[in-house]
C-alpha cells in the first residue's frame, strides 16, 4: 500500500508539474501595457489678499516682525516685483543749445 501511495504521489506531482508547464510556455504574445505619462500639478500656496484682490504682507505674524529680507522673499514667491520703468525723456525746450556759428 505504501508504494501505491508513493508512485501515486509521484504521479500527481509530474501531472501538477506537466500542467503548470503548458501553461506557462503557451507561445501567445502578451499584449503589452501602455505606459501612461505621469502628470505632477504643484499649487503655489496663495498668498492673502484684502477685499480688493490685492497682495497683503504681514510685517508682524504673532509677536515676530518680518525683515527686509523676508518681505523680498516673499515678494520673490508671489512673482511681485517693483517696476522701475523707462528713464523720463528729456524734452527739446529743456536740452542745451549747442552752440554754433551763426
């Protein structure tokens, strides 16, 4: 009975081996999986604004007082930045008179 057992067990295990293998080596092609980009959206923290949609800078947050240095930080993070502008044309009347032969 022992060996019936054992050839039986031997038997089942080259079946299980068999069908394991048919089935991993079928040969069809796997269609392969689209890679898909990945996509990152950053938000910008917002900065406060009053009533009127403009930016407001807190020189004072609890008992600490903001520098010089934080507020051109934090000018720097919300893309403000001070416009300085073409220098004033000077007009004719104001010019010097080049002095010539008359």
């Amino acid at each position: 009975m022992a060996s019936f057992l054992r050839a039986a067990g031997i038997a089942l295990s080259l079946a299980t081996v068999a069908l394991l293998a048919g089935c991993a080596s079928s040969g069809k092609p796997v269609a392969k999986a689209e890679e898909k980009p990945i996509t990152v959206t950053v938000e910008a923290p917002a900065a406060e604004k009053d009533a009127l949609g403009n930016y407001r800078f807190l020189m004072q947050q609890g008992e600490t007082r903001m520098s010089a240095d934080q507020f051109d930080a934090w000018m720097k993070a919300n893309g403000i930045r001070v416009a300085k502008g073409a220098p004033a044309a000077v007009p004719e009347a104001a010019k010097p008179a080049k002095p010539g032969k008359n």
